[in-house]
C-alpha cells in the first residue's frame, strides 16, 4: 500500500453511501486520481477539516494498493488552502471554474502526471476568485489544456498545404485536421470553420479585444467538443451568464 502526498484540486464529487463520496482530484505530481473519502458526510472536524467541495484546492494524502491501479484510491487527509466557496459570488466565474474542471476530467487519463496543467488550473480557478475576465481566463486555460494534452492546434500554417498563414484573405478551422485552412485547402474540407484574424490573434495571445475572446474561446471550444466527442454541459449556461 502506497501512501502518497501531493497537491490537489477537487473536479468532481459525487455521493457514494449515506457517508462516503467518490471524488476525481487533479494532483499536481499524479494527475486525475478517483479517491474514495470515507466518513466525509459524517464528519468534517478531524481529517477533513474545513470541508471538502468542488473547485476546493488543497494538499492531501491518500493511499493507493499499486500507483495506476484502476481501483480507487482512499482519501485518509485533506487540508484546503483555497475554498472554492470563494467562486460563489459571480456565476459567471463559477461557471468558468467548473468549464475548466469539467475539460481537464474528460481530456485527462488516470495516474498521468501534468504539472503543468495542474498549475493552469490552480491559476484559472484563483484568478477568477480574484475577478479575473472569465473568458479571458478561459482562453489562457483552454491554451495551456490544449499544449498539455498535446492537441494543440496549428495555427501559424495551413494544415493542408503547409504553406504560412497567408497574410489576406479568409481564413478557415478544422478540429479533425488539427488547424488553419487557406482558401485553397478548405473547399475540400467538410468539418470547418471560418475564422477572423483578430479572433486568430486572441487564440495565440496576439490580441486583446472581448469580442475576439469570446470568439477564441468558441473556437477552442469547438475543438475541445471534437476531442472530448461531446459538448461541454456548462458551455450554455456560461455563455448566457458572461
Ligand atoms: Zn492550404
């Protein structure tokens, strides 16, 4: 039995029994892990002092049979140092956090370490508990998801003929190839978006208006549908909160 340590934020938690609850933490050396906290509805004053909740950020220890084993891992101390409590006064943060969590769980595998990931989401989650943009919160995190994940996608060339973004004209988007399309290489192409450069701007961090971060965020997002191979369930309720 292996007893690890690790930082960790909360993605997920569901009721288990009438005392136990599932969760999906992101730990920062470990990746996604699924812990079972046993007794945490019974009881918060001992091992899992000042609560356990989604978006909670913290450092935990828990205890695994063989590390990248399938079964649960069992949660045995926690100690939060952000409350996701704090994300509480504006939907539109909250429902950013929870975006941002809700990718990580679906485009990560178990026992698969991303500190860096693990950063960009600590990052995302405290910066909207400060009053960060949420949208442009969510690009920078979408970004850093993306790299981490490695799917991030091209979009200093055109994917179909490797020629360099042309400088005029219409540009276009496909998730399936994996970026840019000219005129050229589009008509091809029945999955596509078009794209306008101020929103290519903002994807690559070249750009600064709202309009273009809504629009980049929407463009990642399109391509997080694609690879996750379903929606995001927050993504309307965020949109009409923003
Ligand atoms: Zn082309």
């Amino acid at each position: 039995m292996a007893i690890i340590k690790d930082d960790a934020v909360i993605l997920r938690r569901l009721d288990y029994s009438e005392t136990s609850q599932v969760l999906a933490v992101f730990t920062r050396m470990h990746g996604k892990v699924r812990l079972i906290a046993k007794g945490i509805k019974r009881s918060t004053k001992d091992k899992f002092a000042a609560g356990l909740d989604l978006l909670d950020i913290g450092h935990l220890t828990f205890s695994a049979r063989n590390v990248r084993q399938e079964a649960l891992a069992t949660l045995t101390e926690w100690v939060q140092s952000q409350a996701g409590a704090a994300l509480r006064d504006a939907l539109d943060r909250l429902l950013a956090a929870q975006y941002a969590a809700f990718v990580a769980a679906e485009l990560t595998e178990d026992w698969d370490p991303h500190p860096e990931l693990y950063d960009g989401i600590c990052d995302a989650i405290r910066a909207l508990a400060e009053g960060a943009r949420p949208v442009r919160t969510l690009v920078a995190f979408q970004r850093c998801l993306l790299q981490e994940i490695g799917s991030f996608p091209i979009l200093d060339a055109c994917v179909g003929c490797q020629r360099p973004t042309p400088a005029q004209g219409v540009l276009y988007f496909s998730s399936l190839d994996g970026g840019l399309l000219c005129r050229d290489c589009e008509s091809a192409r029945s999955e596509k978006l078009e794209l306008n450069r101020n929103t290519l701007g903002c994807m690559i961090n070249k750009g600064d208006d709202p309009d273009s971060a809504i629009d980049a965020f929407r463009v990642f997002d399109y391509h997080l549908t694609h690879l996750m191979g379903k929606p995001n369930p927050l993504l309307r309720m965020f949109l009409s909160a923003c």
